[in-house]
C-alpha cells in the first residue's frame, strides 16, 4: 500500500542553477545531495527541515538517457511505501506495468506507468514511514 507521497522530482537543465532558485528565490534548504556509481547526482530539497514531501532535482540529460520513456517535461512523483514486495505483487496481479525493483542508496524502489503512460515510482524506506 502506498502510504504518502514522498518526492516530487523535477528534471532539470542545470541542477547549480535550480538550487540557487530554490534556496535563494524560494526559501528552500537543500537536504541531501547524492551522487550514485553512474555518475548520476541528486539534490533534495525541501520549505522547512522535517517536512513530509521533498522536491528531488534530477539532471534531465541524463535521466532522459537512461530511461527514454519518462516524460522528463513534467515532474515525477515518488510515493513511499512500507513493504515495496507486495506492492509491486498486487500492482503485477492487476495488470500494471511495472518496472524491476532496483536497489537505490536510499532504498529498493520501481516504477509504473498510468493508463497514459505517465511514470511514477515508488520506493521502500523506514526513513520515511
């Protein structure tokens, strides 16, 4: 079951450039910055320390080579869940398209797709029950 949703990712052209917006213009902290083995580097954001849903900037290049079928013109949505196994089961058993599960720094994660084909993941993680 999806228990809330998480991040808002939002593809960017430059990620310097869009903290800069988001700290000096918006009055955001920046949270985390996260790079992976792929060269592929995060940076969440969020209005106050402690608040339940974050913006992740995502380089749009990049993203839109490793996965050609996300919409990278729009932001995605992540939802946090509790158990990602059996969501990912139910999902499957109602005819879903699903993507593997994959192993992230901040946990196990996959996504789906919408009637529409619109993307969206969903990611197990304690940190954010």
């Amino acid at each position: 079951m999806i228990k809330k949703v998480g991040q808002i990712m939002v593809y960017v052209n430059d990620q310097d450039q869009a903290v800069k917006f988001w700290t000096e213009k918006m009055g955001f902290q920046v949270m985390s910055e996260q790079n992976n083995e792929q060269g592929m580097k995060w940076i969440e954001l969020a209005p106050v320390a402690g608040a339940e849903t974050t913006i992740i900037l995502h380089n749009k290049q990049r993203i839109a080579k490793m996965q050609p079928e996300l919409n990278v013109g729009t932001p995605s949505l992540l939802f946090f869940t509790e158990n990602v196994d059996e969501l990912y089961s139910d999902l499957t058993a109602k005819g879903v398209t699903v993507g593997e599960i994959v192993s992230m720094p901040s946990g196990r994660v996959f996504n789906f797709s919408d009637s529409e084909d619109n993307y969206f993941a969903v990611m197990e993680n304690v940190n954010h029950k």
